[in-house]
C-alpha cells in the first residue's frame, strides 16, 4: 500500500483466515495495465466497499477477484485458497463458496424467481425438489420478498429485481459475497432500503460483502470500510473508514472525493476502523 495511507487495515490476526486475500496484484488487459501491486486483506464479517472515479478498475478489480479474469502478476485468496493457481476443478469449489449479484440483475427472464434462485441449487447441490423450493422461499423472504415466487423478473420494479439477485447469490448459504453497483439507476428511496436489506443481510448471514459502487450515501451508510483506487496512480490511494478518510486522509484526492458525501454516518463505530 502506499505510504500516505492514514488508517491501514488492522495488523493481520494469525488465527483467523481472510475471507479475501491480495497479494502483490497486477491486472490489466494484454500490455495496459490497469491497477498494480495491490496489498489488501478483508476479514471475516465486514462490509467494504471498492471506490474510486470513473476508470480507476473498480469492476475490473472485482472481475478478477471473482475468477473471471487471470491477473498479470500476484495472487489473490478466497478463504486461504488461491483462485488464481487452481484448477478447474479447484476454482469451481472455490466459486461456490460466494454469491455474485451484478449490476443488471442477471435473472433469467424466462424463469420466475423461485425458478431463478433454485437453479444454482439444482445445478451444484443433491438437495431434493421440496428442500430446494423451500430453501428459495426462505431466501426471497430474507430480502423481503416473499409471496413473489410465481412472479416473472419482467413484472418487477428496478429495486425489487436488485434484491431478487441478492436472493440468488444467497442461493448456496455462501459466507462471501460480492455485490456490483447495488443501488445503481435507484431512485433515493428504493436505494435507502436496499441498504437496509444489505445490512440484515450481514447481521443474519454473517457474511463478509464487498460492494463496487460510487453512491456516496450507500456508502457511508453501509461500509464498514472503503479501498480507495486511483486512475492515476493505478492503486490503492487510501483505506479506511468512510467518514475517517473523508476527514483526514493525507490525500486531498480522497477528502475532495468522499466529501461529496456530506455527513453521513459511517456504520463504524470505529474512526480509524479499516
């Protein structure tokens, strides 16, 4: 990490394993390079959120540490295994251990949503039909739609297919979970209560959740902490809590950046928590 970075995540507990891990990590495409020598682990339990400008590599980042796309150089742990060296086999064990919800939703228009958050289940577990039909009742509740199992993604609202694509990356009970542009194209509102439903989400799964977003609100409201990225310098610029960095990071860049956020309260309790 850089030197200027004022409030470093915590030195490293030897007894418990990150549930993500970057070591020393390049990614790109062909010869650009887009981000490099990124050094950053995310514990057990926490909300972070991967921030920065347009252009910076946030998606990219969350592509690569998903195992859709081979980095340049370095590694990266999911769980203390590398999903970077794994073979296939290896890299399919690891991916069914977290839930993916992207930007658009992704739901198969052809199926409903108890069809939609039954297929991982079908596909990857011996579950029986009335086990997993239960199992995706039980997940679209937890989102807060239960009663919607018949209805096809073409009868639902922008926020309500966001949280339908929660419900599936819950599919499998995963103890991670990557959330892209959550409240992306949200009005105020229904962007207030998907925040609501990512913090139960964490309060009664336990489940560590990064998010690639730029919304500002969301994210003094949810992140317990937030990796700053750079265009420019093609890294990590700061690391911290929100509300913390906004106030004292070494980096006007970053203060200029989260200020936009006005005084929302972090969901820290800790100025300096990271």
């Amino acid at each position: 990490m850089p030197d200027n970075i004022t409030s470093p995540a915590p030195a490293a507990n030897p007894n418990v394993t990150p549930a993500i891990e970057v070591r020393d990590l390049s990614i790109g495409y062909g010869s650009r390079v887009v981000l490099e020598n990124l050094n950053f682990r995310i514990e057990p339990g926490q909300i972070v959120t991967i921030l920065g400008g347009s252009g910076c590599g946030k998606s990219t980042l969350l592509k690569h540490i998903i195992g859709l796309y081979k980095p340049l150089h370095g590694d990266i742990l999911i769980n203390g295994r590398s999903i970077v060296t794994a073979n296939e086999q290896e890299k399919r064990s690891i991916m069914s251990e977290f839930g993916v919800a992207y930007q658009g939703g992704a739901l198969f228009r052809s199926l409903n949503l108890a069809e939609n958050i039954a297929l991982p289940m079908e596909e990857l577990t011996s579950w029986k039909r009335d086990e997993i039909r239960k199992r995706a009742s039980e997940k679209l509740a937890l989102v807060h739609l239960d009663g919607f199992e018949e209805y096809m993604p073409s009868d639902l609202s922008g926020g309500m297919i966001k949280r339908a694509a929660f419900a599936r990356a819950l599919a499998l009970d995963p103890k991670l979970l990557f959330f892209d542009e959550p409240s992306a194209g949200l009005d105020p509102l229904t962007s207030d209560m998907l925040d609501n439903v990512i913090m139960e989400i964490r309060e009664k799964t336990h489940a560590t959740i990064m998010m690639v977003t730029h919304e500002l609100p969301s994210i003094f409201r949810v992140s317990d902490r937030v990796i700053m990225l750079s265009a420019e310098k093609k890294g990590i610029v700061d690391d911290g809590s929100p509300a913390y960095l906004r106030d004292h990071s070494n980096d006007e860049y970053v203060r200029t950046f989260l200020s936009r956020g006005g005084t929302y309260k972090s969901n820290s309790t800790e100025p300096d928590h990271a």
